[in-house]
C-alpha cells in the first residue's frame, strides 16, 4: 500500500507546489476585455466628431438658407428706393432730412454725394445680417436635436423650421426697411406733384447719376 501512495503524494505535492508558485490565473482570463477599447475613449471621440459634424452642418446649413439674406437684401433694396427717388428731388432744391446722408451730418442740409450714400447703404444693410445668422444657426441646432429624438417627424421638424425662419426674417426685414419703404412713396408722391405744376429743376443739381 504505501508504494502505491507514495508516488500519487509526491504528485499531489508537486502540482500543490506549482499551484502556489504560478501567478492567479483570473488576471490573464481579464485580458481579452481589457484589449477591448474603453467606453470612455469612445465616447470622447464620438463627442469630440458629433461636435465638429454639428458645427460643420449648421455653418453649411445658415450659408444656403435664402432665409439668411432676406433681412439685408430688403434694406438694401429699400434705402435705394429711398436715396435714388431723393436725388429727383434734390434736382428741385430739396434738402436731406437724414443727418447720417449729409455732408455736415447735421438735419436738412445739403446731402453727401450719390456714390458716398450708396456706400452708406450698402454697409449698413450687411451690418443687418447678424439677427439672420443668430436666429438660423439656433433654428439649425434644434432642428438636427428634434430629429434625432423623432427621425419619424424629420418632415415636419424641418417644414416648421422654414417657417420660423422665414417669419422671423420678414419681421426683421418689414422693421428695418419700413421708413424707407414709406419715405420713397412720399418721394413719388411729391416728385409727381412738382411735374404736375411745372416746377423748374434747380440749375446745378444733378439727379440720379
């Protein structure tokens, strides 16, 4: 009995030995998962692209939007309306009531040139564009957010989303323009009324150039 025995312990005694030798093995079966990538990699990557595609898409979207230029586009085509109709009239010895279009900037004085006011206008109405840029780059944002929580609704998002905007942007350009609108028919009006009677042009004024 003991011959029998003795080789099965020392066995035993050696596989006990290496078993409390070799490293836990529970360390090396982790490994697979650990060579995985870890959610937070991904999801500082993902963030940091949605981040650049959103910025990306909404730059792109305001750009392309007609909606974006209605506002400087009315004021513009308002004031000269407004300034070409005034020229007539300063042909007949008419002064300019609008400080800001005459040479001492001063109210009813003689006007600057035809040139310089268009300058005028011009760099006025660009200047009008940044109610169109901030309203359509927030309308861009919540848009691409509703859709992604309703991609179902994604026609109706984007068809209130053109109405916003284009309410918006009427209102706006209506504001901004409205004086000059009304100015120019008063313009017509009186021009018409001078023709009328006969009233001779002042020598020396020059009219719309």
């Amino acid at each position: 009995m003991r011959g029998v025995f003795t080789p099965w312990r020392t066995i035993a005694g050696v596989v006990i030995a290496i078993g409390l030798l070799a490293p836990t093995p529970a360390a090396a079966q982790e490994l697979p998962v650990a060579a995985e990538p870890s959610p937070f990699v991904v999801d500082a990557r993902g963030g940091d692209i949605g981040q650049r595609s959103l910025l990306v898409e909404t730059f792109s979207r305001v750009v392309k939007d007609p909606t974006t230029y209605i506002t400087p586009i009315a004021v513009y085509t308002t004031h000269r309306l407004d300034w070409d109709s005034s020229q007539k009239l300063f042909a007949y010895g008419y002064l300019e009531a609008n400080p800001q279009y005459t040479i001492s900037g001063r109210v009813n004085d003689v006007p600057v040139g035809y040139g310089e006011g268009k300058r005028k206008i011009l760099r006025y109405s660009l200047s009008t564009i940044g109610n169109s840029l901030v309203n359509n780059a927030a309308c861009a944002i919540v848009e691409r957010q509703l859709i992604e929580r309703n991609p179902q609704h994604r026609k109706l998002i984007r068809t209130l989303g053109w109405i916003e905007r284009g309410l918006f942007n009427a209102y706006w350009a209506e504001k901004l323009s409205r004086n000059q609108r009304l100015q120019w028919q008063d313009n017509n009006r009186v021009l018409a009324d001078l023709r009328y009677r006969g009233v001779p042009q002042v020598s020396g004024v020059s009219g719309v150039q």
